[in-house]
C-alpha cells in the first residue's frame, strides 16, 4: 500500500499567504531540494499566475517559462514538481508544453460553480502532457449530487488525482471520508484521491491519518499535502514532519526527517515571526459556525465586537452565503443584533 501513497510538499504555495510568496531566492532553492533529498513524491513550487510579474525571490510567477528561470538548479530526485493554478488566473497562452517545462503537473483549483469550465482546461493542460491534479476549492460546499457530477467531469477529463480541499478547516474524519466515499465509488480506478486539510480545528493531521487508514482499503493512488512546520494560511496546514514521521512508522516510509527539520529551521522559523500562523479562536469560530473568516474578522476586528456577541451574530448566517463573504450581509445582520431583534443569553 505504502507505493500507492505520495506526500505532497505545498510549502511554496500555500505558505506564501504569509509573506506575499516573498521567500527569497535563497529560501525557494533550499526548501523545493530539501523536499526532493527528504523523498517527497510531489513539491509544488508555487502559483501560476499571468497578473504578477517575474521575480525571482517568489514563488508566484506569470507562466511556466518563468519555474525554470528559479527551480531549474534543483535535482528532482524522482520527485514530480508541480504548481498551481487558481482556474482564471493563467490563461493556456503563458503554459508551454510539458516537454519544454521544468514542471511536470499543475494542481487546478477552483469552486463548484465553475467546475465544468475548469475540468475542461484540465483536460487541455493534459493535452499538453501534464499531469493535472483538480482541487476541489471548498468542498464541504458541495452536495452529494455535485460530487457526482464532478466525478463524472473527472472521468472524462481523466486528471492524476481529484482532491478534497478543506478551504476554512471544517471537516471532522467522518465528513471526510463521506466525501472520500463519494469519489470513490463513481471515480475511474486510475484517478488518486487527494486530501488538502487546515487547521482550524487541530485535525489536519488526524484526518490525514484516518483519511490513509480507511482509503487504504480503496486500492487506489492517495495524495496528502502538508507544509514544512505547517506554514499556510491562517490556522495554517497539516506539518509535513509530522505526516512524514506517521507514514515511515506506519506505512514502511523512508523520509528523510532531517532533511524536514533543517528547512524548518533556516527556511521557515524567520517567517513564523511575523506574522505568525496556527491555531487561534477566531479561526476556530470560522470553522465551528462553518463560515468564510473574513465576517469573524468584520465583526471582532472592524466593529470590536466581543467573541460571545460575534459568536451570537455568526449563528444568524445561513445557507452558502456562509462561505461566500458578502460584507452587506453580515452588517444586515449585525443592524438586526443592535436593533435588539435577538439577545445574548
């Protein structure tokens, strides 16, 4: 089971919503060759992204002319080096083919309702030879019915892997592996399964590990992402040493951890500083009322609310607009607490 499992390094991608994906020229070599000399199956080094400009200290480039221009030093080591695509944001005519590209794949994300248009520029990235992975942005927005409608997409446009992307930290084991369920039993048996976990609620690495016990029984490819010391957005995102750790104890595994913790400690820790990323009360009630962190944000920072009265206001939301910010919406309802339609018991 161990060789149908691969590691995904998304430390260059996602831990870029920290520092505006300003590493350092210095910061990306040594983070994407530690990866590769530890073993990581998959690195992903950064976004792709025809809005911004080249420069070589980030990890946010215009096309993939410019991932050489940065990575092209690195020795691959067998890993797969893939980037990623914001569905909208990089247009087929900055994406060379893959035969005169340093990467090997690119990861597509985007939200439900674009689904169709986005399986269909999945299916044109591999008409150029690339392993395409589709990133389901948000999933615990989507009903049963739109997995299955997803997966039919998938089946034709036949990508690498489907992954579960958990956006805001929701999910518990249980609403995990419903979605793995989902997918698994309508997907062609040659298309991985990945999972993509926040921390909101401390359980990316839980769920990761159940995520690997119940889908080793699936017999298909499974992709878990993790960043080094869990560097990412917000609460921030599974640790890749802890993951690598579980999965040479568990899964016979050979990383190398050493590797993980020399990045952590010259590559990561100066950004832990400032800002700081992990666990914090207000992600938590982004993820316990299960809406986008931005109206916690609204009501705690912008209006000063205490955490019980924000706590009050957040339970009002309802539906999808949960998850899709609308700033009219959460000061209608705010006007609705101070007018005194409701208290705090």
């Amino acid at each position: 089971m161990a060789g149908n499992i691969q590691l995904l390094d998304c430390t260059l991608r996602d831990g870029g919503y920290i520092n505006d994906w300003n590493f350092g020229y210095g910061n990306l070599m040594g983070i994407c060759q530690q990866a590769a000399d530890a073993g990581i199956e998959i690195i992903e080094i950064g976004f792709l992204d025809e809005r911004r400009a080249f420069d070589c200290n980030r990890s946010i480039m215009p096309g993939t002319d410019c991932v050489g221009r940065i990575y092209g030093g690195i020795e691959k080591k067998g890993a797969l080096i893939v980037g990623m695509i914001d569905y909208g944001a990089c247009g087929l005519e900055h994406i060379k083919p893959a035969g005169e590209s340093f990467l090997d794949g690119i990861r597509v994300i985007f939200k439900k309702h674009l689904r169709r248009e986005a399986m269909a520029f999945c299916q044109e990235l591999r008409g150029l030879g690339y392993l395409v992975f589709a990133q389901l942005v948000s999933v615990t927005s989507y009903e049963d019915w739109e997995i299955a409608d997803l997966a039919e997409l998938a089946n034709e446009a036949n990508p690498y892997v489907v992954s579960m992307v958990d956006t805001y930290g929701l999910m518990h084991w249980e609403r995990l592996m419903h979605y793995f369920a989902c997918l698994d039993r309508r997907l062609r048996p040659e298309i991985g399964i990945g999972y993509h976990g926040h921390n909101n609620l401390q359980l990316g690495y839980a769920n990761c590990m159940e995520f690997l016990r119940q889908g080793a029984a699936a017999n298909r490819r499974l992709v878990v992402d993790a960043t080094l010391f869990g560097m990412g957005k917000a609460a921030g995102n599974v640790p890749i040493e802890l993951l690598a750790m579980h999965l040479n104890a568990v899964y016979g595994k050979q990383y190398g951890i050493g590797c993980l913790l020399e990045a952590v400690e010259k590559n990561i820790v100066p950004f832990y500083r400032k800002p700081p990323w992990g666990y914090d009360l207000s992600y938590f009630m982004a993820a316990y009322h299960e809406c986008h962190p931005d109206y916690v944000s609204y009501l705690l920072k912008k209006q000063a609310l205490s955490i019980r009265e924000a706590d009050y206001v957040l339970g009002k939301l309802e539906g999808e607009r949960k998850l899709l910010y609308e700033e009219g919406y959460i000061k209608s309802l705010l006007a609705a607490y101070r007018k005194g339609e409701g208290g705090v018991g």
